[in-house]
C-alpha cells in the first residue's frame, strides 16, 4: 500500500488497496476491497463500496456481497456522495457533493456527476458525459459518449406505474445515443431512445423515441427542426 493522506475518523475495510497519492477527508468510510487508482481525492462524509440495503417488498432480486467498488486514477468523490458496491468509475471522473451511484453501474471517463445526481443500478454512462445537478437517471439506461443532461431532468423506466405483477417483465430504462441532449426539466417515459445527437427542450415530455439529430419541444415532445450543423457532436 503506498501513503496516502487520511482525514480524522476514516473507517477503512478489509483488501481496500490505494493507488500512489490518494486523499481521504473527514468521516470517510470504505467498505472492503475497494480498489482506487492514482491521484484519487475523496471528500468529506462520502461512502465507497456500500452494499445495498433491499426493501422488504422490493422487486429486485437479493443478492449478497456484490464485488467491490473500482474508482479509476483521477477521480474527485465529493462531500457526502455514495457509491455503491460494484460500481466501476473510470479514470477523471467528477462526482460533485451528494450524489449516489448504485450498484452495478459503469461510467466512462471525464464524465461528469453533478451534485445530487442520483444514478440508479444497472446503468452504464459513457465518456465525458454531463449530468448537471439533481437529475435522475433511472435503473436500466445506457447513456452513450458526450450525452448532456441538464438539471431536474427526470428519466423513468416503469409504465405500469408500481401496478399489476405484469410490470416485472418489462422495466427499460432509457437509452441516449452519442451526444444526445436534455434540456432542464424534461421528462423521457421508460424505454424510450434518444438517437445521436438527438435533443429533447426544456420542459419536453417525451412520449416517443427520438430521431437521430433531431430537436423536439413539447408535452408530449413533437419534432420541429434538425438540430443545426454546428451543434452537432461531429462539428465540436
């Protein structure tokens, strides 16, 4: 294990191995075997490698003792943000105060988490996305490369609203190709697919997938016009 920088009243599990120049702040905890590359920073109160709790009436099936958490070489965890056991950061990811990314979910590198961001299980995000504050990506989507979400977007994956056992069958989340984006507020209903560089405006509810390339407003959202030439993700 090579030094690392360690705050007051950190609890550090059984097999957690460190990287070379990694920084724990105050009231940290890691659960056992967690695994942090170089030049991680990890900030006040935040929780690595929780297992998850199941509720009594969850539908979700019980698993017990998911592998440890994975956090890449340049990883920011901030203040009281959790990350759940077998979670899988890549290198330079960002993760802002109060987040929580469950268990089971993937994140490309550079990408950005933003503060209470909530990520749910099941997930796997690209490289060098943005997930502005307090949006909600639900369990079950996949998000490409240089997907843009804006603040309180809301993304669900359940059409039968927690009614009728036949729901079970068919929870999809949402899918965003790359360099699809999400205006703030905008609601995406389950399963719905967002092609690249597809873009929802603020406010939109989106009933229908969205073509590749094109903007649509409204609730429900309607397509108006192709998204201009240089907005596109291969003009950046």
């Amino acid at each position: 294990m090579q030094p690392i920088q360690v705050g007051q009243n950190v609890v550090i599990g059984e097999n957690v191995t460190f990287g070379e120049n990694v920084s724990l702040g105050n009231n940290v905890i890691i659960y056992d075997g967690v695994h942090f590359g170089n030049g991680v920073m990890v900030q006040d109160n935040a929780i690595i490698g929780k297992q998850p709790a199941r509720a009594k009436n969850s539908i979700l099936p019980e698993v017990k003792n998911l592998p440890p958490a994975k956090i890449g070489s340049g990883c920011t965890i901030g203040t009281s943000s959790i990350i759940y056991a077998n979670a899988e950061l890549g290198e330079d990811v960002f993760v802002a105060d109060l987040a929580t990314i469950r268990e089971r979910v993937t994140i490309g590198e550079k990408t950005i988490v933003g503060r209470g961001v909530a990520v749910e299980n099941d997930c796997k995000i690209g490289v060098k996305c943005k997930l502005e504050t307090n949006s909600y990506i639900t369990a079950y989507s996949e998000l490409g490369n240089y997907v843009f979400v804006a603040p309180y977007v809301v993304t669900t994956n359940d059409n039968y609203l927690a009614r009728s056992s036949e729901r079970y069958d068919h929870f999809k989340g949402v899918t965003i190709h790359d360099g699809g984006r999400i205006g703030a507020n905008a609601t995406i209903l389950p399963g719905k697919t967002i092609e690249k560089d597809g873009t929802v405006a603020a406010g939109s509810v989106v009933t229908k997938d969205v073509e590749a390339e094109m903007l649509v407003i409204g609730s429900p959202a309607k397509p108006v016009r192709k998204v201009p030439e240089t907005q596109l993700l291969k003009n950046q």
